[in-house]
C-alpha cells in the first residue's frame, strides 16, 4: 500500500503520495510564476518554501503572489 499525505494549498485540501514534492502539489501555472519571480510559497508559519522541497501529511502551503508589477524602464536618468 502507498503511502499518502494530506496537505491544503490556499485553503484547498489534496492527498499526494509520499516522494512528491511541492511543485507537485500547487501545479504548473503556480510553479512558472514562482520560477519568473512573481510569485513565492510560504507555509502557514510564513517561511519561504522551496519548490523541490518534500511534502509532509498536514502541511499548510500559501503561493503568494507579487503585487508589483514590471512597468516600463525609464530611460532618461
């Protein structure tokens, strides 16, 4: 029998099989802002999380994203 965990993304509640990793648990779009830097995963104590890191059975996850958004470069400084 495989074994699983029980974790919330954003307040979500999912069960992963154990070895799985947390980009696996808050999927693509979520990993691809992580990775461009417009966004980060924290858990419910407020600690950066990193993408490759395991997941463990009542773990609570936030993906928070960046409120700044790139605005055009100014040229004339």
């Amino acid at each position: 029998m495989s074994e699983k965990v029980k974790v919330w993304v954003d307040g979500k509640e999912d069960t992963f099989f154990l070895g799985l990793r947390v980009r696996h648990a808050i999927g693509y779009q979520a990993v691809k802002a992580v990775e461009q830097g417009r966004a980060r995963v924290q858990d419910a104590d407020g600690n950066g999380v990193d993408l490759d890191g395991a997941l463990y059975d009542g773990e609570r996850l936030f993906v928070v994203y960046s409120k700044r958004r790139p605005g055009p470069v100014n040229a004339s400084s």
